[in-house]
C-alpha cells in the first residue's frame, strides 16, 4: 500500500512558518549590528570605531548568530527529510534543492514558495524515511 501525506492548508501554513524562520532569525543580528554602527553614519568618524563596536559587542553578535545558524541547521535538516521522502520529485531535482538550501537561509523562503506551495491533495512519499 502506498503512503501518502495529504498536504492541506495546515501542513502549508505550518511549513512556511518553518521555513520563513532562518531568514528572520539571521535579520535579528544583522538589524543589531546594523542598528550599532547606525550613528557612525550620522557624521564623521574614526576608522577604527567600527573595530571598537564589534569588538565590544562581539559577545552579543556570537550568541545571536550562532542560535540562527543552530535554527537553520535544524529547518535544514527538516526540508532534506521532506524532499527525501517525496515521490514525485527527480533525483536530481532534490539535490538541487539540498545544494540550494545548503548555500544561504534565504533560499528556504524559495523552497516553500516554488514547491511547498504550489502542492495540493495527495502527495505520494517514501515510507522508509523519517
């Protein structure tokens, strides 16, 4: 008998908000980093201030990229064990996307909108996997 995941609107919503999750948790550091060398705009500065704000801050900025590099592991891992387990979707096909994934966090937002999205009814998968 053939399994397979019936992909509704929940299972949509759910999967985008796990997959929009990297790209919003790696915009916390860099509005934080952003927002820190903001006044170094507002008129003259010295060179080496913007060494003095990233050393001083560097604490911050480490633990705030490492939490969204442990949350994009993590959605990483997920969206491989979903592209793994569908049927329909080529060899080759996946490991586009596993390669695509792999390069920047931003690229799960176009996972979830040119395949996640798009799917409807019933969607055969592989049972031996996750």
């Amino acid at each position: 008998m053939e399994k397979v995941l019936v992909v509704n609107e929940h299972l949509k919503r759910k999967m985008a908000i796990i997959c929009f999750l990297p790209a919003v948790v790696f915009l916390i550091p860099i509005v934080y980093y952003t927002t820190l060398l903001l006044p170094l705009t507002q008129g003259y500065h010295v060179a080496k201030s913007i060494v003095a704000i990233t050393s001083q801050h560097y604490n911050t900025m480490f633990l705030l990229l490492a939490i969204a590099s442990s949350v994009s592991a993590a959605v990483l891992l997920y969206c491989i064990v979903y592209i793994v387990r569908i049927k329909e979707m080529t060899t080759g096909r996946k490991m586009e996307w596993v390669l695509l994934l792999l390069a920047v966090p931003v690229s799960f937002i176009f996972f979830w909108l040119l395949e996640i999205r798009k799917e409807s009814g019933n969607m055969p998968i592989y049972t031996d996997i996750g």
